[in-house]
C-alpha cells in the first residue's frame, strides 16, 4: 500500500512538470508570435520565425486566432495546476499511509 501510494505521488508530480512544461511551451509560442508565420491557416513558403518553429507558429497561431489577448490568461490555469501537483497539495493527508508503532 506504501508502494501503491508513493507512485501516484510520483506520477501526479510527473504529470504536474509535464503540465508546467507544456504551460512554458505555450506561452514561448505565444510570446514569438508573428502572424507571417507558417500555420494551418497561413500558407507561405517562409521559415517559421517562432522560437519553437512550426510547431510553435502553429499553437500560437490557433491561440491568438480564437482567443485573441485571452491567449495569455489561458496559459496560467494549466500552468496553477502543474505547481500543484508538483507540490503535493492533491492528496489530503488521509490519504498518505501513516507507520504505527507496535
């Protein structure tokens, strides 16, 4: 059971760097957008000048177009909740298995 409960806690802080690396990502992307930039809906022969490349000029390009300056603030929720599960804060202390003395 101690086993069972230290790889969740592992996993949840896995899946919460994961989380803030997608959220740095996102807003680098979001950052180095140029609206010359190659995209799905932007075809050019240029190279893509974002700082992550076409990949980036992509996600950039979806976020300004559908979310405008909204863009920015939709970063910070993925972002709260990877330092969350980073943290540790997702399990209540019930749930971490407590040695008793015999």
């Amino acid at each position: 059971d101690a086993i069972f409960s230290t790889l969740r806690r592992l996993l949840a802080r896995l899946i919460g760097l994961a989380l803030i690396a997608t959220a740095v990502a996102t807003a680098v992307a979001v950052m180095t957008y140029s609206p010359s930039d190659p995209s799905w809906n932007n075809a050019t022969g240029a190279l893509a000048q974002n700082a992550l490349g076409s990949w980036g000029a992509n996600v950039a390009d979806t976020l300004w177009q559908s979310l405008g300056l909204f863009a920015w603030i939709s970063i910070l929720p993925p972002l709260a909740w990877g330092f969350w599960l980073v943290d540790g804060r997702c399990f209540p202390p019930s749930s971490i298995p407590r040695r008793t003395q015999a």
